[in-house]
C-alpha cells in the first residue's frame, strides 16, 4: 500500500488512468467487431463503410498509446485484406 502522499496520488492517478484506457481498449474492440460482422455479412460496401469508421480510431488508439503501432498495423492490414477478398471472390 502506498506510505507517502506522493505515491498515494500516482495508485489514484493511475487507478483512473486504467479504468480511461479499459473504455478506449474496449470501444477499439466494438469497432474491429462491427469491421468483422460486415464482412461476415457478405456485403462489400457496408464493410468498407466500417472499416473506414474503425481506422482513425485505431490510429487515435496507437497515438494514446493505448495499443503499440504494430498491432494496429497488423488489425488494419488483416480487415483490409479479408474486404479485399471479398470483392475477388
């Protein structure tokens, strides 16, 4: 537990910073599951449409720094290729 008024500040500060970062990870992981559902739907357009929306927010989630730029990359290149899938198929 923490002794000093110093550290009793930073276990406060870093209690809220926590719970902000869990409502930021947590509505990146709507956005890559709404991505996930068009394309399960079958339609092309509508999950371009949401892939379009779930971008800059994964981008705005990597400058938080609430996910490493390479994760982000790698959700953005996975959505993308299974869209551009779709439309070969």
């Amino acid at each position: 537990m923490a002794n000093s008024a110093q550290s009793k500040k930073r276990a406060r500060q870093a209690e809220k910073h926590r719970k902000h970062n869990a409502g930021q990870r947590s509505m990146l992981r709507t956005c890559i599951k709404n991505v996930v559902k068009t394309i399960a739907g079958g339609k092309r357009e509508d999950a371009q449409s949401a892939y379009n929306i779930a971008v800059p927010i994964i981008d705005k989630m990597v400058n938080k720094g609430i996910i490493h730029k390479n994760k982000a990359a790698r959700h953005k290149g996975r959505l993308n290729a299974h869209i551009c899938a779709m439309q070969a198929a």
